[in-house]
C-alpha cells in the first residue's frame, strides 16, 4: 500500500508517473530559450511509432504479410510493412515546419520538403529506418524504428544532400522504437538516454527506464557465427577470445543473436554485451548502413557509457560520403570495443 492507500498497480490513479509529453514538457521549461521546436519532433516521433506499432501487432490481421506487389484474397496489392512504416514516418515529418527533409532506408534519395509559408525557424533533416529487421517479421520477432536528427547546414537555404552528409557528432537527437513483447521509445538529446514504454491501457508511453547505463559486464556476445569464414583475422581472434571464456571478464557470457539490430541493441543496452556486424573481407564492407543505423545507436551508445567503432574509427567520427553507405559495426560496452579495435589493429 502506498502513503494514499492503494495499491502499486493502482498507481496511475495518482498520476504518479511522467509521460513522454510530461517530460517534453518539463525538459523544454527548464531550457528558457527553447522555442519547442525540437520537443515537437519527439512528440511527433512518439505519434508515428504508435501508428507502427499498431501495425505491427496487427500485421497478421490486416495481411499486411508477405512482399510488396503480392496479390491478397480480395485481390488488392499489398503494401509491405516496411513501405507503411515509411510512409508514416515521411508523412509524420511532412507536416512539421521545421522539417527540410528526410533520408530513409526505404527511399533512394532523400526527400526535400518544400519550405512551408511563413516559417522562418531552425530546419532539421530526419533519418530513419522505419522497420528495421523486418525479414523476421513472419516470424514474430521484435523489429524496430531507428531515427536521429541533424540540423541543417544552412537553414534558410533549400536543403541538400550535404544536409545529410554529417558526421554522428553532429546529430541533434537520436532513438529508436522497438516493438516487441512491449514498445518502448528509447532516445537521446545529448543528456542521457530515457526510455519510455507504451502502456496500451491508457495509449501512453510512460517513463521507464530514466538515464539508462550499459552494464559493465559482457553478459551478451551477439554476432552471426555462420559468417564467420567471412571475417578478418582480427575478428576471428576476438571472437575466439571471447567464446574461450578464459578471461574472467567473459566467464559469464553468453551468445545472444535476433538478426534484428534495434531488438540485439536494446538486450544489449540493458544486460550489457557487444554487438558485431564486422566486414565481409571479400567485399570490404560491412552490412549495416552508417546513416540511420549505426550512427544513431552509436550516439544512443556513447551517452548510456558505451561505445561504437568500425574497427579502425569512433563511428560518430565517420563522415558519410553517401546516403546507404555500409560500415563494418561494432557496438556495446566499451572495455569490449576496445578490446576488440586492439585486436583488430594488431591483426
Ligand atoms: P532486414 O531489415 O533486411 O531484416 O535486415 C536486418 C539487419 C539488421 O537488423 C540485423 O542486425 C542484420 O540485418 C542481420 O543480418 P544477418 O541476417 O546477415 O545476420
């Protein structure tokens, strides 16, 4: 029972508790200047991800199943999740003012919004990767959004691709939704990262997780062994290190793989481990896109204590040279990382 007389579960009574537009709230009164420019975005962020999420869990009932041109029963195409999650997203931003344009998995090239009449405010580009692991989503596995934001170089000027061409260290905002045995919203604005779960009963994200902190400890070691053929000699022998489990630091691992990068990330976050998306040495390069992948979750990483690194660089240090650019990923504690760039380097 609680000083009122109820119960823990009754504690919504009380309104006891933040929402994601009670913290956006508190977070913009305590910065005097903010023109609630950036809070919108997140609100906006919380708003589409309710929309996917709804989608996703009713992805089966609204045969939305199955690849983009397929034919269902009442013979209307089908729209891949993933194209509807985009659409979402795109449409989400489409209406904000403060939107120049936004660069997706799903689209070739960015997408510039014309200026909206009478808006002479910061601009902001948006990324994202509206469903990130949706190969798995036949099998009901946890899929996700990821997302960052950049300001654009030239806010009065028509927004172009350099717009999107910035390193991680210049991001503004970054997060991710992960919708899987609950949603959670989990972002960052540069202080700390806060994780925020959607309760269905009120249609809510709630504060759940405040100023969250990778666990010093490698609980987790997440990378897809079939490939191991595939890797650098440096690569291997981290590997190897780790899965020996001699060194007391990995006595209590364990191998922990989805294929679903938010779902791998966010276990991660929250037990402690690394995660390996390292290169193909036959193509050098790696799988994982650098724009709204690895550098969004890089920041997310680097404020819960962590780190991520290609190998041979901070991936928020990389400078995109194009949209899709792949780089080899590896993400998590950062004792791990480092001990992996060392044996990378020595290789
Ligand atoms: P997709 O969105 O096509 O399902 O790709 C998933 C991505 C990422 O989420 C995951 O970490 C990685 O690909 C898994 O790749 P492998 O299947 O090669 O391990």
């Amino acid at each position: 029972m609680s000083e009122f007389g109820r119960t823990n579960d009754e504690s919504y009574l009380g309104l006891d508790f933040d929402t994601l537009e009670s913290y956006i709230a508190n977070e913009q009164q305590m910065h005097a200047h903010s023109r609630g420019l950036f809070s919108n975005i997140l609100r906006r962020v919380g708003l589409a991800s309710k929309i996917i999420s709804a989608k996703v869990q009713r992805a089966g009932l609204l045969d939305v199943l199955g690849t983009k041109g397929s034919v269902n029963v009442q013979g209307e195409e089908q729209m891949k999740l993933d194209d509807i999650a985009n659409e979402v997203m795109k449409r989400t931003f489409f209406w904000m003012p403060s939107i120049a344009g936004i660069a997706s998995e799903e689209e070739d090239d960015f997408v510039a919004f014309s200026k909206k009449e009478g808006h002479t405010g910061h601009r902001y580009t948006v990324v994202f990767d509206p469903l990130d692991g949706s190969s798995n989503i036949d099998a009901n596995v946890s899929v996700g959004t990821i997302f960052a934001v950049y300001r654009c170089l030239d806010p009065s000027g028509e927004c172009s691709l350099n717009d999107f061409l910035q390193p991680g260290t210049a991001l503004v905002a970054a997060g991710y939704v992960i919708y899987g045995s609950s949603t959670m919203l989990v972002f960052t604005t540069g202080h700390g990262v806060h994780g925020f779960t959607l309760d269905p009963e009120i249609g809510e994200f709630v504060l759940s997780h405040e100023n969250l902190k990778i666990p010093d400890r490698c609980k987790c070691f997440s990378v897809n062994a079939a490939n191991h053929n595939k890797w650098d000699e440096g690569t291997k022998r981290f590997v190897d290190y780790v899965r020996q489990r001699e060194s007391e630091r990995y006595q209590e691992t364990t191998s922990r793989y989805i294929g679903s990068l938010v779902a791998d990330f966010h276990r991660n976050m929250l037990y402690g481990g690394i995660f390996l998306y390292p290169k193909d040495i036959s193509s050098g390069k790696g799988k994982l896109r650098l724009l709204y992948e690895c550098a969004p979750l890089a920041l997310l990483a680097e404020q819960a204590g962590g780190a991520a690194s290609s190998g041979d660089q901070r991936v928020l240090d990389i400078v995109p040279t194009e949209l899709h650019q792949r780089i080899p990923y590896i993400v998590g504690n950062k004792r791990d990382v480092e001990l992996y760039e060392r044996m990378y380097r020595e290789q």
